[in-house]
C-alpha cells in the first residue's frame, strides 16, 4: 500500500524538479535581452596578460634576491665600516644554570730537569773467593748531576660539567668596524 504512493511522489519530484519556477523564467527572459558591451571581453583579456606579465618580472627578480640585496647591502657595510658605533648588551646568567664546557688540549711541553741526586748508602758485593763466600760492604757517597730536557705532550679533552653558585653578569660591547663585514659582502655576491 506504501508503494504505490512513494511512486507517486518521486513522479511529482521529478515533473517538479524538470519543471522551471515562475521566477527562474523571468531571470531566463531578462538575461537573454541583456547586451554587454564589445570592448569588456578584450580589456579583461588585456588586463590578465599585463598581471601575468608582471608576475613574471616580479618571480624573475625573486629568483636571486641578493643581486637586489647586495647594492643596500655593500653602503650598509661601508658606513658602518668607517663609524665608531658599537653594540652594547649585558648577558645576564642566573645562579643555578648549568654550565658545561669541554676543553680540548694537545700542548707540547718541555720539562728542563737541572738538579742533583745525592746517593749516601752503603752497598754489600758478595764475593766468591777460595775461602768461600764473603760480603763485602762498600760504602757510597756521592751526587749525580742530572741535566736534561724531557719532552711531554698532553693531548686530552676535559669535560667540565656544573652549575653557577651566583648569578654572573657579563657586559659585551661589540664594535661595529670590527664585525667581519667582507665576509658578509662577499658571500652576496652572485
């Protein structure tokens, strides 16, 4: 018994939805008497090849931006390079930071040894004679001079590894004229 009527209104869906609304054939009516001028389509035609055009340029520029960098950057560096200015910061580390350093050391050193050794003994020899084994005690007193020169190397790494008991202020002051500003023009250049 339900068949027949969803039959029936997926029938009137369909005429309803196939069927235009009295307002869509007025807006159908309008549009079709409606007359745009000729000279919109070309402009609008020449108005997108001029953007794309330009965004070309623009792209073609962005491709190696420090050809446009390094003119600003090379009188930046200039006047800087001749002026006295410098950066003054104060770094400020509170007590509690952990600190670790590793020290890496290879140092060569010469130790001059100049001194004496004083030797103040006695020395038994034993000494195999006809008669049988004897000792003889031999006393020595005497000092050794001792002049030489002992090369040592130290080649190590000393890994330091604590924490700052106070709080350290530290002031940098950095001159301007003494940054390595070549290095920064000469790394611009294409």
């Amino acid at each position: 018994m339900l068949e027949p009527a969803r039959a029936t209104l997926a029938r009137y869906a369909i005429f309803r939805a196939s069927t235009p609304t009295h307002r869509n054939r007025k807006r159908r009516a309008l549009a079709s008497h409606v007359s745009r001028p000729s000279w919109i389509a070309p402009l609008a035609l020449l108005l997108a090849a001029v953007s794309l055009g330009a965004n070309a340029v623009l792209l073609y520029k962005l491709r190696h931006p420090e050809r446009m960098l390094a003119p600003a950057l090379e009188r930046v560096s200039a006047q800087l390079g001749q002026s006295n200015a410098t950066i003054k910061y104060t770094v400020r580390i509170p007590a509690g930071t952990p600190v670790g350093f590793d020290v890496p050391i290879d140092q060569s050193y010469t130790i001059k040894l100049r001194t004496s050794l004083p030797i103040n003994t006695t020395v038994r020899v034993p000494v195999n004679t006809p008669f049988g084994n004897r000792s003889v005690t031999i006393p020595v007193n005497t000092t050794i001079p001792i002049r030489q020169d002992v090369p040592v190397r130290l080649v190590d790494t000393f890994h330091l590894r604590t924490r700052t008991q106070t709080e350290y202020v530290i002031p940098l002051e950095i001159k301007l004229k003494d940054l390595p500003l070549d290095a920064l023009r000469q790394s611009l250049q294409p």
